[in-house]
C-alpha cells in the first residue's frame, strides 16, 4: 500500500520509496541559447537537399516504431537526415523533441548523464542518471535523437532498453555507423545521393536521380554566386558527383573549390588523385577525399585543422588561440587561418547566443586526430588543452563569490564536453591524474550548482583513486566530494570525506585547508541536525581563519558563516543567528553575489518567522526563492517552497494554497531521499505542524485533493505560484 503523506516526513525506509516514486520532475530549466528551429533542435546552416523518399519513409517508421536506427558510413548524410525527420515530426511529439550529442563522448557510463543535459532536467541525488531521465519521460510522448552512436553501441543499447521498456510514449531515433544490435530496432540504410547516369542526358530537376547534382549546385551557387553553368560545365558537375559516388560530405568538400576552379578544373583533380581508387569502398572515397582537402589547405592550416581535433565540443576564437597557437602559428595569425578553414568547410561556424563558435565534424576530427597523432604531438597538445580548461575552472572558482555567477555556470556548460576529455585524458594518461584531480576540485561549484552532482562526484572518485598520494589537490578534491556528497543527502559519507581532507590538511601543515574541512563538517552536522556540533565547528573554523597569516576565500568563509548561522536559528540563538546572516548578506550585496544571498534570506526568513513577524519571513523567502530558481537549485526550491506554506499558515490562512505549496515542496523533494535530509528538529517537526493544522482546518479530502494539485505542478509553476499569491 501507498505510504500517506505523513510517513513520506517520518524518515523511514517507506517515505523514501514514496518520495521517489511520485511525483516527477518536469522542468526545462537553463537551455543554453543556440541557432535552433521552433522545435529546439539545432538550426540548419545550410539547405537540405534531396532525401525526399529516404524523409517520407523514415518519418513513416519513427511514427510507428519505437527506435529506428539510421545506419551508414560516415560522411553519408545520417545526423541531417535525423534532424530534419525530428523537426518535421515536432508537432506529433508534444512532449517535444531532444538532440542528445555523442561524438564527443568517450565514457560509456555518461550516456545518461549527456541524455539529461539534452532534456534540461536536473540531475536528482540518490537518483541515477538513468532513473531521472525516466522519471521524466514517464507519460510524455517525446522523440529523443542520439546522435553517432557508433563508438558507444552497447552503453546506447542499454539506456535505450532501459527508456523503452519504462515507458511505451517515448520514441527513439538514433544514428550510427553499425546497429545497436537490439530486439525490435528497426534499421533504415541511408545510401548515398543518387548520381546521374553517364550514359543518359542530365535528369531533370525533379527527378530522384539529380540529388548529388542538386547539392553540388546549390553548394557552389554559395560559394560562388553569380557564376553562370555552360553544358561542358554541367557535365564535369555530374563528373564530379559520381567520382564521388554521391557522398555528401565529399560533395560539400569539393564545392568549396569551385570558388577558384572550373568544374572542369574540380574533376580533372578528383581523377588525378582517385584514378587508383576505382572500386574501392567509399570509406576508402572519403579518407582520399579528405586527404585531397588537406593537401589543398596552406601548411598553416593543415596545422591548425589537426590541432583543433582535441576539442570535444564547440570551441570561439579565444580557446583557439590559447590551446592551438604557438609552435610555428602565432597567436595574431589564428583568426586568419581559421577563416580560411571555415571557407573551406572544413571548420563549421555557427551562432550561440550573441557568440560565434566553431565545430568541426565528426569525421574531418577524426581526420584531423589521425594527423595529430603522426605528428607526435597528441600528448603535449592535449596537456594544453587540458590546462585551459584548467585556468577556466580556477579562475571560475575564485570570481565565483561575486556578480558573475551565472556566467561562470553558462561558459562551463558549453565547455561541458571539453571538460569531460579533460579529466578522461588526466585519469588515463600516466603523470596526469594530479592535474585531473586539482581541475575536478575546482569544478566543485559547477558540479553542485550546475545540476551535475553526479557526475562531478564520479570523476572526484576515480581521480582520488587515480592519485592516492598525499598532495594539496587531494586535500581539495575530498572536500568537494564531501560538500558533493552532503547535498546529495548521504551526510555520513561527506563526514568521512571532510574528515579526509582535515586530516590530509594538518598533515601537510595547511591551516586555511584545515579550516575549511571543519566547516565542512560544520555543514554535514548541520544537515544532520546537530546544531550544537554545527555551532563548535563553525565557530573554530572562523577562528583559524582569522589567524595572522591563514589565507581564505571569500566563498569559504561566507559559506561557513552561513551555516553557522543557520544552525544559531535552528538553535533558538534568534538574536546572534541574525546577526551572523545579516553579516553575510550585507557581503554578499556588496560583492553582486546571488547563491549564497538566497541562502542566508532562507535562514533570515526562518528566524523572522520563529520570532513571529510572518510577513518580514515572506518578504526574505520569496526574494531567496526568485534566486534559487534562477540557479536552478532544487534544494533550495523545495526548501523554499515548505517554508512558504509555513509562512502562509503562520499568517492566519490555512486553506488550500498551504496544501498545495506542500504538495509542490513534496514534489520537488523527490529523488533527495528523507526531506530536509531527515533533520528532525529543524525541518520535519515544523513541517508535520503545518500539515496538521492544514488537515485539521480543511479536512482530509479536501487537504488531499490540493496536496496532489501541488505535485502536478512544474517547479516553474510551483515558483510561479507560490509568488503570485
């Protein structure tokens, strides 16, 4: 049987179940702006061309069957011709459509984690990736595309399993160079173009035999506007199409030369260089391709085209300069070189919000990798690459406190895929794991404030592991696992990760270290319900840090001096908590710092409620709440969100909007385990108080009825609602 409400606050094994089995995360918080279509999926740069009977039968198939794989060799045509199906299919998807990115993954055990970032939803503690995706995809009729699946086959084949069989709505498209080898996979071979036949007059425009002669014209027409087509021209165009056996990609390669070149100039080369190449497979067709590419490009440019292959994700000018330059390219010269690889298609352009960023595709990376690792500098170029990302996360951690937060969480979000390689290339390259380790630790507050709790706790683990030995980046990465662990809800393995780092910090003689270890024990005692513990920890941590010569940051110290105040409220010392969170919020104002200002006016609003001034504790929760939704923080959503029906009540009403804003609270604690992480003093004795008087006032049914109205609601419109009123 269900657990009642009641016993989802009681702490115990069937209020966890509970918790985690009602109801569901819906929101689609932070998308980081890109060139899309109306439906989301990414805008195309240029026109689609062709595949009309390939389009009409593979939307045919995605409509009835549940996963349809596209299959064929690179350079075919396969992300295209998904995304188009995805975007013409949106409106029969009202749970919408998701483009999830595989090419730049190379951990198998992330492939949920990359599906949750494409679906926006944030990652639950306690929960696996896995289990949030499904939860919110539960009763939605949604299309998600997994894009080059090929490196990844099995890790795909076991997410998509597990999707399909939790929920029959959900429909999955994906494209791959081989099958994901599963039990009704339905399989669609995209072939390439059609060619026109040498021995026949030119098709018309309307026939299914002039596709590559489409694309190849309206390429060129790009590059070359205005050219007026002679017959012989025609003829070498069709030329052109058919030695390359109608590869899109080898297309878009060769059209860039037509900017220069005659068409008759374009296949005289083709034959020189592919004469060797008749009856070859058109892998081999589009590495020759390729190579014809690279030997058109200036030395400066073959240089720069292998360099860029260790991005992982999309990358602007100045990530360019700084990992790229250097060895023969100055940094003044970069921009130069690089516009002449986007002339050529080699490198794509395109708009991310107010920004230009450039990619290059899957295949002219590999391409491009293959000719960085002949020349022998893989290594050292990914040791570069590795070490910016590494001065973007400190330099992130050390303006964190500060009015650019949200910023910081942007910029490292579109590096996401960087930062994955990154920390790979540290676990697995001898010598590196140290470096690894100080980038995962300065990461902590993309981890724990970009919904990524999971996933940052992961690398923190298996780089400790890859680096056992005593070091002050160990110190760090045990505290940022032990803060990680700590919001996640498992206090007692966050006290052994600060007590790690404490110990570690002594033992190394590193007093601003050791100073934030004890907060950090301050704050699992804290979630633990130990005010008293909470308070003496604190307490010495301030202490140490006012030593002469403890360094300390200011989000360390303004964190500790949160939680020393919360656990003065929760205590009952109204008058000093006050005064500690007063301090911290007039920093946090003058600094332009918003997450921690949330924060410290959850716990002013905690203390302004027990000292009986209901309407001073709205005003401070609704202006914490306003931020903790901007952050996307669900912690403090939820915790804002009981607070306010706390509050409501308190005020005199205890009708419906109580009930609803708990159900909305109770919805947003799902997947946190016990809620207020089982603090029994602080936050499940008020809470049953509430309850109570709300049942008591509105009696069982009616209670019921507008507690489940509040778990139906998004957290965007729980937020809504519980500012409006």
């Amino acid at each position: 049987m269900r657990p009642s409400v009641a016993e989802c606050w009681s702490g115990d094994k069937a209020g966890e179940q509970s918790l985690a089995g009602s109801a569901r995360l819906t929101s689609t918080w932070w998308v980081v702006p890109v060139g899309r279509t109306a439906s989301g999926l990414p805008a195309e740069a240029t026109s689609f061309v062709g595949r009309r009977r390939d389009l009409a039968e593979v939307k045919r198939l995605v409509s009835s069957a549940r996963l349809v794989t596209l299959t064929g060799t690179a350079g075919v045509g396969k992300t295209r011709l998904a995304l188009r199906v995805a975007d013409d299919l949106a409106p029969t998807f009202p749970g919408g459509v998701r483009l999830a990115e595989l090419s730049g993954l190379r951990e198998p055990e992330l492939v949920p984690d990359t599906v949750m970032m494409a679906l926006g939803v944030d990652n639950r503690p306690g929960w696996s990736a896995i289990d949030t995706v499904v939860d919110h995809v539960r009763g939605k009729r949604l299309l998600l595309v997994l894009d080059n699946c090929e490196h990844l086959v099995e890790a795909c084949a076991t997410f998509a399993y597990a999707l399909l069989r939790a929920d029959e709505d959900v429909r999955i498209l994906t494209t791959s160079r081989r099958p994901l080898g599963m039990v009704g996979e339905h399989l669609w071979p995209v072939s390439p173009l059609p060619v026109p036949d040498p021995h026949r007059p030119l098709p018309g425009r309307s026939s299914p035999r002039r596709a590559a002669l489409a694309l190849l014209e309206e390429r060129a027409a790009r590059v070359a506007p205005g050219r007026s087509m002679t017959r012989r021209d025609r003829a070498a165009m069709a030329g052109i199409c058919r030695r390359l056996d109608g590869l899109p990609l080898a297309l878009e390669l060769a059209a860039v030369q037509l900017r220069n070149l005659s068409p008759r100039q374009v296949l005289d080369g083709l034959d020189d260089r592919f004469g060797l190449l008749a009856g070859h497979g058109r892998r081999e067709l589009l590495r020759a391709t390729l190579d014809w590419s690279f030997g058109l490009c200036t030395p400066d440019e073959r240089t720069l085209w292998s360099r860029l292959s260790v991005f992982a994700g999309s990358f602007d000018l100045e990530e360019v300069e700084d990992v790229c330059a250097g060895d023969g390219i100055e940094p003044d010269d970069v921009i130069d070189i690089l516009s002449g690889l986007v002339d050529k298609s080699v490198v794509v352009r395109e708009q991310t919000g107010g920004d230009v960023r450039f990619r290059l595709l899957e295949t002219v990376g590999e391409y491009g990798l293959d000719k960085l690792r002949q020349s022998g500098g893989e290594t050292a170029l990914r040791i570069r690459h590795r070490d910016h990302y590494l001065r973007l996360a400190e330099t992130a951690m050390a303006r964190w406190f500060g009015p650019e937060q949200m910023l910081w969480l942007a910029r490292a979000r579109l590096g996401h895929a960087d930062l994955r390689a990154a920390l790979e290339f540290s676990r697995t390259t001898p010598g590196q794991a140290r470096a690894g380790l100080r980038l995962a630790a300065a990461l902590w507050f993309y981890w724990a404030f970009g919904s990524l709790l999971a996933e940052g706790r992961r690398w923190l683990e298996q780089l400790l592991l890859a680096d056992p030995r005593p070091s002050p980046e160990r110190v760090d990465a045990l505290w940022a696992a032990g803060y990680i662990a700590g919001v996640q809800g498992e206090v007692p393995v966050g006290s052994v990760f600060f007590e790690l780092s404490r110990v570690l910090a002594v033992e190394l003689g590193d007093d601003s270290a050791q100073a934030r270890a004890l907060s950090g024990l301050g704050m699992v005692a804290l979630l633990s319900d130990d005010n008293h513990r909470a308070i003496e920890l604190e307490d010495r941590a301030l202490a140490k840090w006012r030593q002469p010569g403890v360094v300390s940051t200011d989000s360390s110290r303004v964190l500790a001096r949160l939680w020393f105040g919360a656990a003065l409220v929760y205590e009952g010392e109204l008058d000093k908590g006050v005064e500690v969170c007063e301090e911290g919020r007039s920093l946090s104002e003058a600094r332009g710092e918003k997450w921690t200002l949330a924060w410290f006016r959850y716990v002013l609003a905690r203390a302004a409620l027990a000292s009986g001034a209901p309407e001073r504790a709205l005003a401070h929760a609704r202006h914490g709440l306003h931020i903790h939704r901007a952050f996307r923080d669900t912690v403090g959503v939820a915790i804002s969100l009981e607070l306010l029906a706390w509050i409501v009540v308190a005020g005199g009403d205890r009708g419906e909007r109580a009930a609803v804003l708990l159900g909305a609270a109770h919805h947003a604690w799902v997947g946190f385990g016990v809620p207020g992480f089982g603090a029994s003093k602080s936050f499940i004795a008020p809470h049953r108080e509430c309850e109570t008087a709300v049942r008591d006032a509105l009696g069982e049914q009616a209670f019921e009825r507008a507690f489940r109205r509040g778990t139906r609601l998004t957290l965007d419109q729980a937020v809504d609602y519980a500012l409006a009123g």
